[in-house]
C-alpha cells in the first residue's frame, strides 16, 4: 500500500502519469456507483468525470491511508449523482431507457449462447427491478456494500450512519430485496 500512498502523493504534487494511473484504476468502480444512480451511461459518464473533477481538486484535502480512499472516492461519487439528478431531475425520465439500456449492456457484454444470455437478462432486470422498490437507503447500502464490496465501516461513513445501523439495515435489506425477488419471479 505504500505504493498508492506514493502514487496520492506525486498527484497531490501534479504529477500528470500519477493522476492518470489513479483514475484508469478507479473509473470502473467510480462509473458503476454513477450508473446505479443515474441509469443511463451518458448520464453515469458525465457524473463520473464531475466525480474525478471534485477528486482532482479536493485531492489536497485527502490525508487518509490507501484503506480509505476508497471510500471517500464513492462519497463523492455518490454525491456528484444525487447532484446531478437534483439538478436536472434525471430518475424520472431514464427509468424507461433504463430498462432497455440493461438490456443492450447485457447484449454487449456477454457472448454466451441465447438461451443462457436471455437467462441472465432476465435475472439482471428482475434484480434491478426488486432493487428498486426497496427503501432508498436500505438500496444505498446494497449497492455500496454488497455490490461494491465495501466494509460496514466505510458503508457507514460514506453514509453518515452508525456501523450498527448500516449492518442492521443490510440484513433487513437482504431479506426485503429475497422476498421482492421471489415475488416478481412468481408475476413472470
């Protein structure tokens, strides 16, 4: 890790190669928080270059290990999208395009034989669709936690909650997105 607090160092300094190896690392985990809250890609782009702007010049202010870059990296990634979307009111008119787009990432993205793609479209669109009508909190930390893979901690701090709180909240999360599962497998 001595290495990234080296390479955070040489950008806080300006160092251009530095700057660019951080962001080739994390513009795919900064990219898909961006489209889990905008759900269009040219929306999770822009918000995702407004992210690495706002990193770049708050970089300074960053005196944390490696450990918590991370995390505060989705912080502001996650305030950069809930911006965007107060801003120009984005959620209600991508839900549809949404929806369709998972559709044609799947296309894109997979190479398999039709029937195990059209399987797995289903499924992504089933488990977006559950994901959707859970508490929009309880959502934030599926998505940071279980997507992401952050620790409770982070989840917690990126948050503004209490650990207990965030561990508490995973559960009933997790069960409340099964049975919403279940459910809309029963409607298909």
């Amino acid at each position: 890790m001595q290495n990234f607090d080296a390479n955070i160092a040489f950008c806080q300094e300006g160092d251009a190669p530095a700057w660019e190896a951080l962001v080739r690392h994390y513009q795919g985990r900064v990219y898909a928080v961006a489209w889990y809250y905008m759900k269009n890609r040219e929306e999770a782009v822009d918000a995702a270059q407004d992210t690495f702007i706002k990193v770049y010049a708050q970089l300074d202010s960053f005196r944390g290990s490696s450990e918590a870059f991370l995390p505060w990296l989705l912080k502001i990634t996650r305030n950069c999208c809930i911006d965007r979307i107060r801003k120009n009111k984005t959620r209600k008119r991508y839900e549809d395009e949404f929806s369709q787009s998972m559709s044609l990432e799947n296309q894109e993205d997979q190479q398999s034989n039709p029937e195990m793609q059209l399987l797995s479209e289903k499924s992504v669109s089933l488990f977006y669709r559950a994901l959707e009508k859970i508490n929009p909190v309880n959502r934030d930390i599926v998505l940071l936690k279980d997507i992401q893979g952050l620790k409770l901690k982070d989840v917690a701090r990126i948050m503004s909650l209490p650990v207990g709180t965030i561990k508490s909240r995973s559960s009933r999360a997790r069960i409340e997105l099964s049975r919403l599962l279940t459910e809309l497998k029963g409607q298909n």
